[in-house]
C-alpha cells in the first residue's frame, strides 16, 4: 500500500502561477537590477503593489545623489535591489548572495526552482554544500550574538552558545561563509564573550562540509530529548523546518516507537528557520486520522500514520515562520497552548529566481488565505503565554522553553 501526501508548501510554491505583467519599467543597463525588476514585474501575486514599486524603481534611476547605471558598483547595485524589494514590504521577496546562509539553506529548500544550474552552481554532483560549523548569528546594536546553534553541528558539540557574542574567528572579524572556506577538515579559533562583563574566551570548532537540508534533518533528530520532572516525562523536539524530506518521518518515528512514545506529553519547539512542509503537518499532533502500522508475513511492521494523543504545548517567536505558522495556527486552533513570542507574520506562497551574478531572488508570486479569509501575513501567530527572550550574552538560557516546561508540568497535574 502506497499512501498519497500532499504535496510539500515549499513545492506548492515553486508550483505557484506565473502571470506576466507588462510594465513599461525603465532599465538600468545594469544586468542584476533589471532582471530584479523584471522577475519583481512578472511574478509578484499583488499587482496592486506594483505602482509602488514602479515608483522605488524610478527613484533608483532617477536620484540625484546616486543614480543606478551599468557601471555602479556592485554595493550600490546590491542597496538598490534591497530598496526596491523593500518598497513592496511583504514577506518571502528577497535577494541573497553566496557569502550568506541564507543562500545555501534556500537553494537546498528550491533546489528544483534552480535545477537547471544546480551542477554548475555546487559541481560536481549538484548538492549544495558549504563549509561551516552549524551556527548563525545576528546583530544587535552592532554587536553579532550567536542566535541559533543547530543541534548536533559542530558549533554545538564544541559547547557555543546561544547568546554568545562572537568576536573573532582566527584571529579576523567573523564571516558567515568566508570566515570556514576552504577549512573543511580543520578547526578554527572562534573567539567570543559569554558574558557582558566577562573576559573573551577561545572555542576550537570543527569546520564541516554541511548539506543545509540533511543538516536540519540532523538537528531535528538531535534535539530530541526526555526529561523526568515531578516523576513526568517530558519530551521536547525542535523543527528547525519543515522543508526537509525525513524531517516529519523522523518526527513520527520518535512518537511512535522511539525515545518520545514513552513520554507523557511533548514539547514541539517551532522557533525554527525556514517554513515549507506539508499544510497538513500538524495533523501528527492534532489530525483525526488514527495511528496504524503494515504488518508484513514475515512480521516486519511499517509505519503508517501517527498521531500523538498525550498532551502538546508549543513554542513559537519571530523565527516560526511561513509553515511553521501554519503549523502553529493549527495547534492553536485545536487547543494546544503556544508559549512564547508572536510568530513572523510572514506566509506567502515564495519561488526562487537566478539572477545574472547566481544570487537568488525569492519573490512572492501567490498569497495564502487561511480558513474564512484569514491572512497570517503582516498578522502572525499570537501565543497564549507570553514570554520574552533576550538573546545578548543569554548563556544558553532559554525562558521560553521553561515557560513551556512548566505549562506542560501544571497540564499534566491536572491530568
């Protein structure tokens, strides 16, 4: 027996209509922008929203101070394209360039959207890969703090930290991409404070050669953990996406016969990085289909669909976007308490373009209604508990997920 799923959100967006638009847009002759402009013209899903970004565009050509031409500099190209994607202000339209994450995680994900130049881009064998350490970080008031350590990556078996602030790696300012390539097999001296006032600290970390979608497949069977509390066992996941190929199967598995099938309610963290999956993900947690295993002569059972009937408490912040959003507006709507921070707000239907220079542009081409009109975009996810969390020199501490701890602790007293 073979069971149909539906197809993954990531897909449906790359399956998303293109509709032509015909603008009369002027032309830079710079190569990068106006195929920008092009693409921008062509496949945005709100054509109300492209008298504005007719006008961004003029602005660019026509601006005293800097006017765009074939001969600007790759910066200012770089902050022209910004400006005019921002004049649209909505989610899942972007440029990103190779020396980011962001790039590689997004060409894994629309991998099929760029099939045609994936051996060329990543040869020889067209799997994206990067070199790295399993780390991201953000700024803050000019300062880079680690943000996210995915689990099981290097960053983390090295012992850095959410919170840290990262001063250096061998010795020069840290680059996302540059500051690892060409270092796959060594290790670098990541540099950082743990604490405001604390003395700098130096972390060997091994530099791995990362597959973005098979490193989030990992760092979602990583995070796997059960914790005994007041004689309960509590378990925890993290979805770092939705947009992996085993990510749910591996999800499922743990629920069903693995180390979480014991627990006595689960934790589903969904401060995660990127959206896509299935619309129906939250089905493992609040579908109605029933759990049933394939069992073969031979004895040999498969696993068919899961669902988890113990108690659910959710995580959510600005990181839960696109389908995890949807993910978390299921859980909400069917009852599971969401603790945290409101989600990003940001669920469009997304596709990815190449440009000229092998940047990506991510544009979107389709709006998402939920139920009776009901739009997450701009809007969010609101959770049920709040709890703010400040990620400057955290030290590993999280009050979102012990807020969830606890909601989880006083559920299952009652129960």
């Amino acid at each position: 027996m073979k069971t149909c799923r539906p197809l993954p959100f990531a897909l449906l967006l790359l399956l998303a209509p293109s509709h032509s638009v015909a603008l009369d847009l002027p032309r830079s002759g710079h190569a990068v922008f106006d195929r920008a402009v092009e693409l921008v013209a062509d496949n945005f899903y709100d054509t109300s929203g492209l008298d504005r970004f007719h006008a961004a565009v003029r602005q660019q050509l026509t601006n005293e101070q800097g006017r765009l031409t074939a001969k600007s500099s790759e910066d200012r190209v770089d902050a022209a394209v910004e400006s005019v994607l921002a004049s649209l202000g909505v989610s899942h339209t972007g440029r990103f360039t190779d020396d980011t994450i962001d790039y590689y995680e997004l060409a894994d994900i629309f991998r099929f959207a760029i099939r045609n130049d994936i051996k060329r881009l990543f040869p020889p064998d067209g799997e994206v890969r990067y070199a790295g350490i399993g780390m991201v970080t953000r700024l803050e008031r000019g300062q880079r703090f680690v943000s996210d350590v995915y689990d099981g990556a290097p960053a983390a078996r090295a012992g850095i930290r959410v919170g840290d602030e990262i001063l250096s790696v061998d010795g020069v300012p840290y680059r996302e991409i540059a500051s690892f390539r060409d270092k796959v097999g060594r290790t670098v001296d990541v540099r950082l404070r743990r604490h405001r006032d604390g003395l700098p600290i130096t972390v060997t970390v091994a530099v791995e050669r990362l597959q973005p979608l098979r490193t989030f497949e990992k760092a979602i069977e990583k995070s796997i953990t059960v914790t005994e509390r007041e004689g309960r066992r509590i378990g925890y996941l993290r979805l770092w996406t939705l947009s992996t190929r085993d990510g749910l199967d591996i999800v499922a598995r743990e629920l069903a016969s693995g180390r979480l099938k014991d627990a006595d309610g689960v934790i589903v963290d969904l401060r995660g990085r990127w959206g896509g999956g299935p619309p129906d993900a939250a089905d493992l947690f609040v579908g109605g289909v029933p759990t049933f295993r394939l069992i073969s002569r031979d004895g040999k059972d498969t696993l068919g669909t899961v669902r988890w009937r113990r108690p659910v408490v959710a995580i959510i912040d600005e990181g839960s976007r696109s389908g995890l959003e949807l993910f978390a507006h299921a859980l909400k709507v069917n009852g599971v308490p969401l603790v945290g921070a409101r989600t990003a707000g940001a669920l469009l239907a997304g596709r990815a373009f190449l440009l000229p220079d092998d940047s990506l542009l991510e544009v979107a081409v389709s709006d998402a209604v939920i139920d009776d009109g009901l739009r997450l975009e701009g809007s969010g996810v609101e959770p049920d508990i709040a709890v703010s969390f400040s990620l400057p020199y955290a030290d590993g501490r999280d009050p979102q997920l012990d807020a969830a701890v606890m909601e989880m602790q006083r559920i299952l007293a009652k129960g």
